[in-house]
C-alpha cells in the first residue's frame, strides 16, 4: 500500500503544481463524497486529486481509487504544535452529528498539514457535498493573478464565509489561518465565522472573496444582508468577474436548485437562502453540453447565460447534478 501511494504521489509531482483536495473527517465515509470526486476527474482528468480521511471511515471498505485519486489518511499527517493547541483549547461541539462542528473547522488544519508534506501550492479545496464543473487549469490564470499569497473564498455575505470552494495559493495563508484558529480557539465560531473574523482582523491581507454573482444584477438590485440589517458593498461579491466570466456558488444557488440538507428540515428545490446577499430566484437555469459531452449549469439573467464553476449541493443528492450521461 505504502508503495502504491509513494507512486501515485510521485506520478502526481509530475502532471502539474495545481491540485484539488476533498476533506471528510469522522467515522463514517459518506457515499456522496464519490459523486463529488468523480465529478472533479471528469473536468480534471490530469489533476491530482487528494482526499484525506481517517482511517477509521476506511474500515470495511474496499478500495475506492478509481481515476487516480491518492487517499491520505489524516492519521497519517504529521500534526503542527498550531493544530494540537486547538484540538485541547476548542470549544466547538464535539457530539453534535458526530463532531460536526468541531471537523468543520479542524479540516483546515489537515489542509495546511498535506499542503506543507506534499509541497503543494495553488490547491482547490472542495466540499464533500460541491460540484465542481471547470478544469482547473481554466481558473487558474485569474485565480494566481488576484489571489498571489492569499486564499480565495466564497463570501455569501460579509458576515458568512461558506468555504464549499476554497483556493489556497500556496502554504503561507492558510499557515496564517490556522494559527489564528489555534490562538482564537476558545472562541464558540464555527467554520464560517471564523473566516470573517480571519479577513476583518488581517484587513484582507491573507483572504479575499471570489466573485458569487455578476455585475449586471447589482445594477438593478441592491445587495441585501438581513443579519446585518444593511447592505453590503457590492464590490467584492463579484470580484475580478471581468477576468473569471463566471460565479462561484457559496451555496445559495445549489440550495435553490437542490433544496437543503434533509437533516436541517430546511426546504426543498426553490428554497431561498435568506442570508445570502442576492436573490437566487431572479435567475433561470440550464445545462449546457460541451464539445466533450458534459453538462455544466448557467444562471440565465437578462438574457445573458453565466457559467457556474461549482454547485454546492446542500441536499446531499449530487447524482442528479452529475455531468456525465453515467456514472
């Protein structure tokens, strides 16, 4: 096994510095996850793709590699002193849905931990529940533009980081973040919030938001945040559009499309995210095939189609979203 892994690291050193990564702590591997990781190789078939999990979700199961993907255990990912201070100094629920909350946010020390092993830099994180629908390679030339030194996040308001898709350039800022993860760890955030308190209390040195809606909605409506009973500035919710010619999906569209997460009794497909800073309702949806017969989704406004990179599908039924004909 350790032989096998030496060789799929070492053949994935060689495709290229850019990688995706999925990150799925707790005992129990969630079948969706397969969905998201198929789904990643069918627009990346060269990128590596790594998935670190514990090995006690792995027990049981037969081997899941099917395209290449290199599965790493986070047992097996040597623990920064960062890390360790905030395992003993957290005050995240450790019971709720297994430690939910508490994985939420410890995920990102996992990722500085494989980043800083492997030598990583320009890396896509991805949710276990995100559909991503670009190659790499495409969003990579605005991504090293405007996020050199930084992470890119998606911001559905200033007050919310839902990091389903999360790019790190390289180890220094996600190293930042997690030391102040660690030094704030007494702090009752979760994943979310911690993100906004990490980009107001470095004024933006070290995170930036990538752009979740396009500049033609904003001249026709405002930007809303019910939490805090103001609008937002427009500005950075459609950052460097003009270079991307696409949206990122906080989750707002994915909640809308798919419904949300049984488990919250939230809604359905048509549910509209109350917290998110725009109205994913005023749009039209469809499926577009490309030349290599894949689907990929567009938000229609004005008769204008925008391609959507990635879908957070909060319902947890990512077949339907697969852009495959099988799967």
């Amino acid at each position: 096994m350790r032989i096998y892994l030496w060789l799929l690291l070492l053949a994935a050193s060689s495709l290229g510095a850019h990688s995706i990564v999925f990150i799925h702590l707790g005992q129990r591997f969630p079948d969706y996850l397969l969905t998201a990781i198929d789904q990643a190789r069918l627009f990346n078939p060269d990128c590596p793709i790594y998935v670190i999990v514990n090995q006690r979700a792995m027990q049981g199961r037969q081997a899941l590699t099917k395209n290449g993907e290199i599965y790493v255990m986070a047992e097996s990912l040597p623990q920064e002193p960062a890390h360790q201070l905030f395992k003993q100094r957290s005050k995240l629920d450790r019971t709720f849905r297994g430690g939910f909350w508490l994985y939420a946010t410890e995920r990102f020390f996992y990722l500085h931990e494989l980043i800083k092993k492997y030598e990583l830099s320009d890396v896509i994180h991805l949710e276990s529940d995100v559909m991503l629908y670009r190659e790499a390679e495409d969003l990579l030339p605005p991504l090293q533009a405007h996020y050199a030194g930084k992470i890119g996040a998606t911001f559905d308001h200033n007050g919310r980081c839902i990091a389903g898709f999360f790019y790190v350039s390289e180890e220094a800022p996600i190293e930042k973040f997690t030391r102040f993860l660690s030094e704030k760890a007494f702090l009752q955030y979760n994943d979310m919030e911690f993100l906004v308190a990490f980009k107001e209390h470095e004024e933006g040195r070290w995170i930036e938001q990538l752009p979740i809606i396009m500049p033609a909605y904003v001249e026709n409506h405002p930007l809303i945040s019910p939490h805090e009973h103001r609008g937002d500035p427009p500005g950075p919710f459609y950052n460097y559009f003009d270079e991307f010619q696409s949206i990122f999906d906080a989750a707002a569209i994915g909640q809308y499309i798919g419904g949300t997460d049984p488990k919250n009794n939230a809604g359905g497909p048509g549910f509209i995210n109350e917290s998110c800073v725009f109205n994913p309702s005023y749009f039209q949806y469809e499926w577009i095939v490309d030349e290599k017969g894949r689907r990929f989704p567009v938000a229609i406004y004005q008769t204008q189609a925008y391609r959507i990179n990635n879908l957070h599908v909060h319902c947890k039924n990512l077949k339907p979203f697969y852009s495959g004909v099988t799967q």
